[in-house]
C-alpha cells in the first residue's frame, strides 16, 4: 500500500493510496491534514495508510447523486415495477435536487433531518407539505443507498441511519357499511356483470385488486370450491402490464361459498360464450378476469379502479374506495369470531400481527362486545349459584316457608334480570318447595 506527505504551511498532508475506482478504473487516493513534527508525521502516514487499506476508511470521492445513480441501477432489477416508480420520483423529484451534488463525505446527519424538515414544509405540490409517507420513502432511498455505498467503501458511514424521519400515523381503519357494499355490487351488476363478480370476489375473499387480477381460471377449483391465490397484476413501465408474486410472494388458497361459486360459474359461461362468438377457445389457463375474448390478457387494476369509482360516484358513495372491500372482508370475519391466524392467512398477510396491527381498533371494539357477553355470562352463573345457595338453607332449616324463599329468590332475580329458567326442588320434612327462577316471574311451589 503506497503513501507519502506532503508539507502544506505549517501542516501536513498525508496521502494514502486507495486501490481503484470501481467505476472509473482511476487511481484513487485519500487525504488527511496533520500538525507536528517530521517524525509524528511519517508515524501518522503509516497508521494512515494501514487503515485505509483495511478499509476502515472510505475510498472514494463521489458525491451522494453519483452513489445513488450506480445504487439504483443495480437496485432496481430486484424491485416491483412499482417500487422502480416510486423510488425514481424520490430520486429525481427530491433527493437529487437537494443533495444530489453534496459530498458523500461531507453528509451529516443535521443536513438530512433539515431535508425532510423542508420536505415536510413546503415538498409537496404547489410548494405544500409533502405527505409524511413520501418523506420515508425518500428516506428509505436514502439510507439504502449510503449503505451500499458503506459496503463498497465509497463511504465511512451511513449518516442516514441516525437521521430522524417523520413518524407515520396509522390510519384508523373504516370498515363501509354493509348495505352500501350490497347496494355497491347491486349497482355494478346492472351496469356490468362482470365487473360485479369482481366486486363480489374481492368482498368474500379479501384478495387484492392485483390479486383478483391475477386470477387464471386453472386456480379456481369448482369441485373443492376454493381459490388459489399465487400471481398478482402489476403495471410497468410505460404502460407494460405484468405479471408477479403476491405481495408476501407466497401462495395461498382460500375456500369459496356457494354464492360465489355459482357467481363464478355464470362468469365462466359468459367468457366461454364471448370465446366462442370470436371463433376462440377458452383455455384454462385464462384469466378470469380478462377484456380479451381468448382471456390471455388480464384486467389492467388502475383501470380497474376507474370503473368502480364510476358506479361508487354514481350512488353517491365517494368515500368508499375499492380497498376498502378487503377492509370489510376482514372485519366481517372478526365480528364473526373468527380467529385472527385465519383472517390473516385468507388476507394473505404475512403473519399475524400484521392483522392484528391494521385492525386493532376494531378488535378493541370486538373486545368490549366480549366483556358484555362475559357479563351476562357471570350474572347468570351468580343468580344460578344464589339459588342453590337458598334450597341449600332450605336443607338446613326446614321450617323456612315456601313464602320465605320465594321473598329471597325475588331479591335474586331483581339484582340479576339476565336469569333464564333457572330452578330447584327440596324436600323440607313432610313439605317439598319447588322454586323456578326465570327472567320475569319466581315460582316458589309448596306441596306435600
């Protein structure tokens, strides 16, 4: 490893050979100023340069746009079609305009807050506050990007890290009203059928709109009535329709109800009819929902969603939008007590606490529904135990009277009115009390 000083006034300038620029092929060298003597000086080179080819020191002057640039070209091979969008509107949009021409050895942690700060002021459009979700998508840019550039050695660290962007607040989840989602599909089976199976699909299921997109027909199974669920419809580039994992990139198959089996069965004869007024045939392997008689080409899910808000708009529903139906597919299903492992595995949520997480304002809910039931639980096993309580001191002083008992069973029903057809018989001597304990009326019988 080459190294050498280099007398600059009254300090030195240690310079340390850095090997070669991965993207260049230029010799590169670091720098570092130092104060003292001739001999302090050649001792500081050595460690110098022992560090920097060790590689505990950054090797490389380019500025953050120049990181960012070879990041993302080897990045975004691995990313959704989505993601690339996302990530290329942060870059362009934000990050480059802004630090783009900053040093990477010169970024501090200060200077990026005091970024997203700006973002959070005046990023947005027509110079608004830009949306807390964007700024920590321009963070995540961010710090992957710097720590690339650490394994590389362009970097000493990764300031990002440390860096402080803004906190997203979940949004409380609105699960729409069932009669609106009735009315919803109602209304699109007037104007377009298929899109109604679409609609009632996604209600049943809880799938994804690329999800549904994705759907062949060789994933339906009319014998076992479930739905496999493996591919999900995404929209490129320039326009590019195509075809991926699920969002978790597994697989997962869903039971399907009658209704929507039989739904999907009149689906399936209104393609197979359209396929055969073309002169084609209708594969297997088609999509299910498909604008191509031969169903190779699947629908596209923004337009998709175009056409669901024409009929919501129609009916005046604005605020519910086509997500929304998984929402409600979900929280149906937790009113309806069934556990939170199988909500999340129908979603296609990665585990659990996923579920639990998006929907935990209205597991409380359902809890407090809990407590109540619990209650009456408790009040009806209390009156119940209040009863035996009686008959038993009926056992111990058999000259109580029927009158007596019945005085104290009233006092039970009316501190505990949730009492259904609670009853019991003693034998008091030669006399037997009967007494019965129901929501509005004790009997208390006397006989021999």
């Amino acid at each position: 490893m080459r190294g050498h000083l280099r007398k600059r006034g009254d300090a030195w300038e240690l310079r340390a050979y850095a090997g070669r620029d991965p993207v260049s092929n230029r010799e590169v060298y670091r720098t570092r100023t130092f104060r003292g003597g001739k001999r302090d000086a050649d001792a500081a080179l050595a460690k110098f340069v022992l560090e920097v080819g060790s590689g505990g020191h950054a090797a490389h002057d380019a500025t953050v746009g120049e990181l960012i640039g070879q990041w993302f070209e080897l990045a975004k091979t691995d990313l959704s079609s989505s993601t690339v969008r996302g990530y290329e509107r942060s870059i362009n949009s934000y990050i480059l305009p802004a630090l783009g021409d900053v040093p990477l050895d010169r970024l501090r942690v200060a200077q990026i807050d005091r970024f997203y700060a700006q973002l959070r002021e005046g990023g947005g459009r027509h110079g608004g506050p830009l949306a807390t979700a964007t700024v920590r998508q321009v963070h995540a840019v961010l710090r992957r990007s710097l720590q690339q550039g650490v394994r590389w050695g362009w970097t000493e660290t990764n300031p990002a890290i440390l860096a402080s962007p803004p906190r997203v607040r979940n949004r409380q989840i609105e699960s729409p009203d069932p009669v609106a989602v009735v009315r919803l599909i109602e209304v699109a089976q007037a104007a377009n059928p298929d899109l109604a199976t679409f609609l009632h699909v996604a209600v049943t299921t809880g799938a994804r709109r690329g999800e549904l997109c994705g759907l062949h027909w060789n994933s339906i199974d009319f014998v076992a009535n479930t739905a496999t669920i493996a591919r999900s419809v995404i929209e490129g580039s320039k326009g590019a329709v195509l075809e991926k994992d699920t969002k978790t990139h597994a697989i997962r198959r869903v039971a399907l109800d009658t209704t929507t089996v039989q739904l999907l069965r009149e689906h399936h004869d209104r393609c197979r009819a359209r396929a055969e007024a073309c002169g084609v045939v209708l594969p297997a392997k088609a999509y299910v929902f498909s604008r191509s008689p031969d169903g190779v080409s699947p629908w596209v899910p923004n337009e998709v969603t175009k056409e669901y808000i024409s009929v919501r708009n129609s009916i005046g529903l604005r605020s519910i939008r086509l997500h929304d139906l998984r929402h409600f597919a979900a929280t149906m299903l937790l009113a309806a007590g069934v556990p939170v492992r199988t909500v999340s595995g129908r979603l296609g949520h990665s585990n659990a606490s996923t579920t639990l997480g998006t929907y935990a304002h209205f597991l409380v809910e359902s809890d407090r529904d809990a407590a109540n039931t619990l209650e009456e639980l408790l009040k009806r096993s209390a009156s119940g135990l209040a009863l035996i309580l009686i008959l038993r001191r009926v056992d111990e002083s058999p000259l109580l009277t029927s009158a007596s008992t019945a005085a104290e069973i009233v006092e039970v029903t009316r501190t505990n009115p949730a009492v259904r057809g609670t009853s019991g018989d003693r034998q008091t001597g030669n006399r037997k009390i009967t007494c019965v304990l129901a929501r509005s009326k004790v009997t208390c019988r006397s006989g021999r």
